[in-house]
C-alpha cells in the first residue's frame, strides 16, 4: 500500500512540477470525475427531453405568431438545464457519500425519472397544443389522472383559488 502511494505521489510530482496547487487541481479533477462519470447517462438523458421540450414550445410560440428570441429562450433552457443537472449532481453526492461507489443509482435514478417524466409531461402538453387530436391525447389523459390520483391534486382545474392555496380533491 505505501508503494502505491508513493508511486502516486511521485507521478503527481512529476505532472505538476511539485505544485501544491496544481496537485489540488488534479485530486478534485479526479473525484468530480469519479462521482460524475457514472451518471453521465442521466444527464443525456434529461439533456434530451428538455431540449425537445424546448423544440415544441418554438413550434407553438410560431404557430401562435409569438416572437422568439434566442437569447431569452437559451437563457431559460440553459437554466432549466443546469438546475436539472444539480438536482441529480447532488442526489449523486448522497448516494456516492452515504452508499459508497457501488453503482447503485436509487436517488439519481428517481430524481431523472422525475425529471424527464416532468418534461414528458410538458412535450405531451405542446403536442396537444399543436394537434389536439393527435394519439398522444390519451397517454396525456393518463398521466394527467394518475398524477391527480397520486397528488390528490386537480390538474385539470385552475392552479390556485382565491386565497392562492393549490385546491385539492377531496379524499
């Protein structure tokens, strides 16, 4: 063990020319990559449905002679992204902090199916909204059903009442 150790110490050296913070760079470089690379997959993943999400909503805000403009919607797709990827960043930290390295992916997994079924959701939505007659219809009727069913929330009906509390449905 002392052997790798030094063998690692001394390749260190030799990289960063004996740099305490060129060592420090290369060590932090080396965890982020090690909790990160497992989970680049899930960041595709979310990557993707978001930015089709963004695609549909272009073509609605065309159809509905909306103006684009590229800055405003990159600003708030790149930010939907990066809150996105540090929701799952992080449920990645707790795995990798409480369950150790061992693949096991409970949090970052729920946390990206949550996150791409959100996005789902709203592709589905846009698909409505450019062709309400469209086969998606019923696959939205569902998901809008079985999310009122596990929140006990009406999603159908307007957000919020007069006093601005969400309604629900009675159990």
């Amino acid at each position: 063990m002392v052997h790798i150790f030094n063998s690692i110490h001394s390749a260190l050296n030799a990289i960063t020319n004996n740099s305490i913070l060129g060592k420090f760079g290369i060590i932090t470089g080396s965890l982020i990559t090690a909790i990160i690379t497992p989970i680049v997959g899930l960041f595709i993943t979310c990557f993707a449905f978001t930015v089709v999400d963004m695609i549909y909503s272009i073509k609605i805000a065309k159809r509905q002679h909306k103006k684009i403009t590229s800055d405003k919607n990159w600003k708030g797709t790149i930010r939907k992204i990066i809150d996105e990827f540090t929701i799952i960043g992080l449920a990645r930290l707790l795995e990798y902090t409480v369950m150790g390295s061992n693949g096991v992916f409970v949090l970052t997994g729920g946390v990206t199916i949550i996150v791409s079924l959100t996005e789902l959701w709203s592709i589905l939505e846009n698909l409505n909204t450019l062709n309400p007659k469209g086969p998606w219809r019923a696959l939205s009727q569902f998901l809008t059903k079985k999310g009122e069913d596990y929140t006990g929330i009406d999603l159908e009906s307007d957000e919020h009442n007069s006093d601005n509390s969400v309604v629900k449905k009675p159990l």
